[in-house]
C-alpha cells in the first residue's frame, strides 16, 4: 500500500503533522493508499513556493507556457490506461465513463495551451490629447485549486491548465477521498525540468482544515473550487479575511422537462445517462423530472426498463459495467435514507429503491419515484444518487414555474420536438446551462457556469479563462512635437 508525500517547491516532501487518511475503494471497501493529513503549516510552505515562483512563470513567453500546458496533455495521454485504473479504483467509475474522463483531461490541456496567445488586451481612446488608454491582462497570481472526488481527473485538469497557461502558480488540494490520481499527475510534473519549481504544488489533507488555510492565505489571489454549497460558503467566509476571489462551482438539481411534443425513446436514453453517469454524483446530473401528464405513463415504462436493465457492479473487474459504487458509506446511507423519506412523503418506487445483494461496496440500485410531490424533500435537496422522481405537469409555464423553483441555478434540459416550446424553456429558465433533446454534459469550449448557490464564475472556455486574469489599465501620455 503506498504512503503519498505532499509535492512543495519541486520536491516530495513529509508533512509537519504525523497524522494520516485511509483512501478506500468503494467498489470493495479496502485501503488502497494513505496521504498525510497536512496541516496550515505544509500550506504556508506551499503558498510561498508558489508565491516565490509566480513572477518568473509569469514573464516566461505564453508561447513556452502553452507548449508546456499541451505536453502535460501529451504525457496524461502516455499513462491513459494507469490513470483510467487508478480512477476506477479510488472513484468506482465504469470503464466507459472513466476512459472518457481521462480522455477529456487530455483534451482539456490540449485545448487551453492553443489560448497561449489568445490573450488580448485592449487600446481605447483617450479623452486627452497625446494619451492612449492600454488595458493588460495579467494572471492574477497564485491560485489554489480544490478539487473534487467526483471527476478528480477532469476537474484537475480544468484548474491546472487554465492556471499554467495564464501564468498563474497554483497550489491544488485534492480530495481526501481520490488523491491517487492527482498523486499519478504530480509524478508527470515533477519529470517535466521545463516546469520550474514551485509552480505547482500538492497539499493533501481534510477540507476543512487545507481549505480554509488556502482561502484564508493572504498570498492567495483566487481560490477556485468545486464541491458542496456548504463547502463553498465556508471558502467564501475565509476568502472574505483578504478579499480574495473566488470561483466556485457548487451542487445543482437539475430538472429535466419532457413535453407532450418530446421524442419519447430519445428523451428516455438521454434523462437515463444523465441521471446515472457517475452513479449520479455529479452536479449536472437530471435531478427531477417534470413530464407531461398525457406521456407520463409511456416515458415511466421507459425510463423503469432503462434504469433495470443497467449492469450494477465492480468496474475493475467487469468492463461492461454501467453503474459503479457509490463514494462512501456516507453517501450510501444519505441516499437510503432521503428514498425512504420519499416513500413515507407518499413516493411510489417503480423501479430500483434498495441495497443490491453484494457482499461489499457502496451501491444502490437505479432507482426511480413516481407520485413524488414537487414539494417534497427529494424534488428539493440534491440526492447526488441513482435516484430520479418523476412528477407531472399539466402546462408549460407550471413546469418551467417549477423547474425555477429551486435555490439552485447549475443545469437543466427540455426535449421537445417543438420550436415554439424550446426556445420558451431556453428563456425563461434560470440556469447557467440548458440542453435541448441531449443528456447533460459540457463543453471544454463553452463556459460552464451557475446561477443562484450554484456558484460563483465559471469554467472552460474564453469565459472560464477570464477569473484567472486580472485587469490593469495603462494611461499612457507622450509627447507630440507637432504642438
């Protein structure tokens, strides 16, 4: 079993603390690695490593930056089959979901190295004589990145390039509970001598302590995060002590609308990749459904057939796989409990709603609630599970009414076949994200953001680029002879 190290300043390094965190395969419940329960200390070391190396990395030609940022892309590509591996045992993913996250982490290096020199300022006119108005765009200085459990490669790579190809320094902190990946990463830097050192580093550790720290850090200069609402109003409340920024992508209940007019076999297939891709532990997964009532029926019998025809195992050791553990015990236990709450709240289970017969692991069956309540505590509170309540609506403006009724803002989707109906939906929705007839899922080249406590700012993108840079304006005066 290995024992991680934290990474500080170009070298493997022990923490100052003595204490340690079992990392746990949810597939079977067994230890697979340890990391070091660092401490604010290993943060102030890290912090200033980064501090140190910013002014340096930042006059390095964005040029060399992007080749670096794409040969980062290059190196993941080489060890694709370890790190897919690695996240099927630290993360429970099926096969095709975490080759197509790693596969997505490539590209995402790929793709922000090409904005290497992409990044415009501005000239405007002046309102004197002999003055020209220059606005610069310069990387905002050291980031801290706190990365999830749920796609610890992906969001990985979405914090580190944007960081490194701005110019910025970072110091990430991966999950307590699928550090492994981020281990293997670290070994690609740490090889790389055009990397110089300092300009990445890996503090490992609880949340609530290596968070806070690097919110709190008065060499912070943004502080970028994807995790729970709760988590992220902590953040908020440390980064207020310097007024650092934050960007954060935070939990979301995604409503999906099926319409009388919606193509129901395409819309069954995309709301059941949406619900269950990860297990349903992602922020963009279809949280409720709001379905006509003359089609409920017919999409229910459709979506039940999908949802129990899903293989439900060890992904390690079945390839065709399609729906892994759960994360935790934890979060087996809040999933139980909120179904079981809904069955008490009057939610009828038609397919799924139970523990499967296995002798370890975190799983629970696809599940699937009809009669559910809009009202009710699972239409309300993110499940962050296989689970999918279905209820009924009679008109247009009472499912995008409902759909609205939320405090949050992240994803939403409406399958229709109707103009005239989608691009009412596609107004009136107050969501950073809607999509039309397919499952959810962004684009590295669009901008993934939320409204409401889904977050803060945003991601991929020329947009999501922008949080990393800061503006400084240049009045620029000279001298004209002519007058």
């Amino acid at each position: 079993m290995q024992k991680h190290q934290l990474y500080v300043n170009g070298e493997y390094i022990d923490s100052t603390g003595t204490e340690w965190i079992d990392i746990i395969n949810p597939a079977t419940e067994e230890v697979i690695s340890q990391i070091p329960k660092g401490n604010g200390q290993d943060v102030d070391k890290a912090v200033e490593a980064a501090f140190q190396a910013q002014q340096a990395w930042e006059l390095t030609p964005n040029i060399e930056r992007g080749k670096i940022v794409r040969r980062l892309g290059d190196e993941i590509a080489k060890k694709r089959d370890i790190f897919i591996d690695l996240l099927q045992e630290e993360q429970g993913k099926d096969y095709e979901l975490a080759s197509g996250e790693v596969d997505l982490a490539i590209d995402y290096f790929h793709y922000m190295s090409e904005w290497a020199r992409r990044i415009e300022g501005e000239i405007l006119p002046s309102d004197r004589p002999n003055e020209n108005i220059f606005i610069y765009r310069k990387p905002i200085g050291v980031v801290a990145g706190i990365i999830p459990w749920n796609f610890p490669v992906f969001i990985l790579a979405r914090k580190v390039a944007t960081a490194l190809v701005t110019g910025c320094t970072i110091v990430i902190k991966p999950s307590q509970q699928t550090p492994n990946t981020a281990m293997e990463f670290t070994k690609i830097i740490d090889a790389m001598n055009e990397i110089p050192a300092g300009v990445y580093n890996v503090v490992t550790g609880t949340g609530s302590e290596i968070g806070n720290a690097l919110a709190s850090h008065k060499k912070v200069q943004l502080i970028t995060m994807t995790g729970s609402v709760q988590a992220g109003t902590k953040v908020m409340e440390a980064a207020a002590q310097n007024i650092t920024k934050v960007n954060l992508e935070l939990g979301g209940k995604a409503p999906a609308i099926v319409t009388q007019n919606a193509d129901l076999d395409l819309a069954a297939e995309a709301i059941t990749t949406s619900r269950l891709a990860n297990g349903g532990q992602a922020c963009t997964n279809a949280e409720r459904l709001y379905v006509h009532e003359s089609v409920a029926e017919a999409l229910t019998e459709k979506l039940v057939k999908a949802f129990e025809s899903k293989v439900l195992g060890n992904p390690r050791e079945n390839k065709d796989v399609e729906v892994g553990p759960l994360i935790s015990q934890d979060r087996l236990e809040t999933v139980e409990s909120m179904v079981k709450q809904a069955v008490e709240q009057g939610a009828v289970v038609a397919a799924g709603g139970e523990r499967p017969d296995f002798e370890s692991g975190f799983f629970y069956k696809p599940t699937i609630l009809t009669n559910v309540s809009h009202d009710s505590d699972i239409i309300r509170e993110e499940v962050f599970g296989p689970v999918l309540p279905i209820t009924t609506f009679k008109t247009l403006d009472e499912a995008i009414e409902k759909a609205n009724d939320t405090i949050y803002g992240l994803s939403s989707s409406v399958y229709t076949d109707d103009l005239n109906e989608a691009m009412r939906v596609v107004n009136e929705m107050k969501f950073g994200e809607t999509y039309v007839n397919r499952e959810n899922f962004e684009a590295v080249q669009g901008y993934h953001a939320g409204m409401r406590q889904s977050g803060l700012g945003g991601a991929d993108g020329k947009h999501g680029m922008e949080d990393f840079l800061a503006t400084q304006v240049v009045y620029m005066q000279y001298k004209n002879d002519k007058q």
